[in-house]
C-alpha cells in the first residue's frame, strides 16, 4: 500500500508518497507561494528534482497539480490514486480532544478549527489541505496525525501553568508540546539502533533546526517537553524567543507602544539567535559569523547552548535520570559544534562525546565516548513517515 503524507502550510505544501510495504520514500515534493502568481513546485523523484512554474490560487489548485505530477507518464510513481491506500495530514495542534491520530470526519475537521486559537499559523493552514483533498479525492480515507497527540501523557503537575486555574478551564491554557511525531520516531529508532526495549529506556530526545524542543521520553511515553502552550515556548530558536520572564511582554509594549500583534511579531520573527546575533536565522551562518569573531553571534550560540543544555537536565529529572541523549533535525543531525556544546555542559550527568565520532552530519550514529554513562546518538528524523505509519494503521 502506498501511503501520501501532506503538510499544509499558509502559502506552501510539503508532500511525500512512501511504500508501505518497504516504508521506502517515492516522491516528495514542496509547493511554495500557493497564492501568488509566481508560485512553483520542485518534485523529487528518482534521485533527480524537477521544478513546475505552475500558478495555483489555492490550496486546491495545488494539491490537483501535485496529483497529476504522481501520476504523470514522466514523474509519476503510481499510475492512479487508486493506488494510494489513504492520505495522512500533519495536525500542529489538536488541544485536549485528541491524544492520537484519527481518521478525519467533518467532525474532527470542526475540532481542528476549534484548536485554530492555539495555532493560528498552523491549523487553518491544515484545514485548507483537508478540504481540497475532499474536493479533489472525495473517497480517500484521510488520517489527521497531531504534533500534540504525543505529549498528552504529560502529567498534570508538569503541564498546568501557575496562572489563575479559572484561564486553564475557561480557555484551555496549559503546556501541549509539539514535534511530537519527530520524538516519537527517534525514540522509537534508537531503542531499535541499541537492541533495546523502548520501555527499558530514558530518552532526552533534542529536535534542534529553525523550531527547537526538548522531549523527555521515560517508558515509550513523553513525559516532559520544552515547548508549551504554542511552539513560541521553551529553548529559544532561528527567531522564537523560547521562554521568556512575562514581564518582559507588558514592558517593551508600553515602551515601545506596541499592540499584542506586534509582540507576537517579534517573539515569533525577530526573537531567538537571530534576535542575539543579529546576522541571519540561519545557525550555520551564525556559527561562520562567530568563527570570523563575531561577538554577538557567539553571545546567540552561547544562550541556544546553555538553554538547550538546562532543559535536557530538566527532562532527565522529570524521569528520574538518563540513559540515552539525542539530537536530531537540522542542527540537531549537522551540528557538531552545537552537539559538542550542549554535551559538555552535561559532563555532571555522565555525557561524554567522543570528538572524532562528533565530526559526522546527518547520519545515524553513535557520538558517545566509551566511558559515557549516558548514550549519546544523532539520528535523523522521520517525521513523513512516522505519520504514514499512523495513516496505514487507521486506513486498513
């Protein structure tokens, strides 16, 4: 069975076509500036990517080109759709409703715009994709998979907020976490890397790119996360702030007279390294800054690290120690400095890198000395297909 994995964002489409039955990727694909007249496709297929200037008005229009691309005579993978066994839809967020993948009803579609409040960026992006897949394939059998769903074994004491308990009841405020697929396949693949039960294990897994989080994963389950009510919380980020004292907020907005529109503006994209360093929001290019001297730059990957670094601690209190650390994502999978970094500001807790094995970049492997107590490993995410797995499962 072959499975189609979408993700849908405002003015964009990621997509892939994987094979259930090798769990080998296709096709994949990402549409930008849906919306505009410019918009365009890059589709991958075969090792070679092929670039489509195609206008698409809409999400509809999009995902309609997408499909002939699949099924075309040149760059397609699959003769018809009727070869796909079901589309799985990355969810950001799914509050409290949903603690696991669903199969999608106008129902569950009404639940998701329920939880647009809490990601407004994310969820009415989402549901653009959920409908034009109606449309379009009126008979597939669609899966919503959530970025939340993982977390929402989190216990109380660790997710409710020290405000007025009458916001969390009226309002839903609490910590959720997010990059719940992304925790759930490296935790899963390390024990499998290890020849381990999944359950024997106490996993602080770090997904480190442009968006960060921290996940403590004790018996299978997420037990503790950086990110909170919304992925603007915990470790700071390419231009998320991460936690911040509140005051902070109601300070620059009287001193700066600014709306509550514009705070999330610059939390969200003026914040994080690229707030420090003032360079880019791109780590690579504020790790050459600071090579080259630049302060400012070092003073960005000095705060990441030692953040990033206290709230691995945090998770491995909240289990009650650590057995196995990792990194994945972007600067989690390319980072050797920033692994090197993080790890020798947990020496206290047994983590010890080997620099030799550190030199390596977006493969598995294992980074820890000989005499590391803790584990150490960097592995790629697989987030596409942790979600066709969801898909399979709730499909056959």
């Amino acid at each position: 069975m072959k499975i189609l994995v979408l993700n849908s964002g405002s003015s964009s489409l990621k997509y892939q076509v994987i094979d259930m039955e090798t769990e080998k990727m296709l096709a994949k694909g990402y549409f930008e500036r849906i919306g505009q007249p410019n918009s365009f496709l890059t589709h991958k297929v075969k090792g070679e990517a092929h670039k489509f200037e195609h206008p698409a008005k809409n999400h509809e229009k999009a995902i309609a080109f997408v499909l002939n691309r699949l099924t075309n005579e040149n760059y397609g993978v699959i003769h018809s759709l009727e070869e796909l066994g079901g589309i799985g839809h990355r969810v950001v967020h799914g509050g409290e409703k949903f603690s696991d993948s669903v199969r999608i009803t106008d129902e569950v579609i009404e639940e998701i715009k329920k939880c647009s409040d809490l990601a407004p960026l994310h969820n009415p992006a989402c549901i653009l994709g959920i409908e034009a897949c109606q449309k379009i394939v009126p008979n597939m059998k669609m899966v919503a998979v959530f970025d939340t769903a993982f977390h929402q074994t989190i216990s109380k004491e660790k997710y409710i907020y020290p405000i007025p308990y009458k916001y969390y009841e009226k309002y839903a405020i609490r910590k959720y976490g997010f990059h719940g697929t992304s925790h759930q396949y490296v935790s899963h693949r390390v024990a499998e890397i290890m020849g381990k039960h999944i359950q024997d294990l106490k996993i602080v897994n770090c997904h480190l790119g442009q968006g960060c989080s921290v996940c403590a994963i004790k018996d299978g389950k997420s037990v503790e996360t950086s990110m909170g009510l919304t992925p603007l919380g915990g470790i700071p980020m390419g231009t998320r702030s991460g936690d911040l004292d509140p005051s902070i907020l109601t300070y620059l907005m009287q001193k700066e007279n600014l709306s509550a529109d514009d705070m999330n503006f610059v939390l969200n994209k003026e914040a994080g390294a690229y707030g420090i360093a003032g360079v880019s929001v791109d780590f690579r290019d504020i790790e050459k800054e600071a090579i080259s001297g630049g302060k400012q730059a070092q003073l960005a990957l000095d705060v990441y690290h030692y953040l990033t670094a206290c709230y691995v601690a945090r998770c491995a209190v909240a289990m009650g120690g650590i057995d196995v650390l990792t990194f994945t994502a972007g600067v989690g999978e390319k980072g050797p400095i920033s692994r090197k970094a993080i790890c020798e500001q947990l020496e206290f807790l047994g983590v010890k890198i080997d620099d030799e094995k550190n030199k390596i970049r977006g493969e598995e492997a294992e980074l820890s000395t000989s005499d590391s107590r803790v584990k150490i490993y960097t592995i790629p995410t697989n987030e596409e297909l942790m979600i066709a797995r969801e898909t399979l499962k709730l499909v056959r």
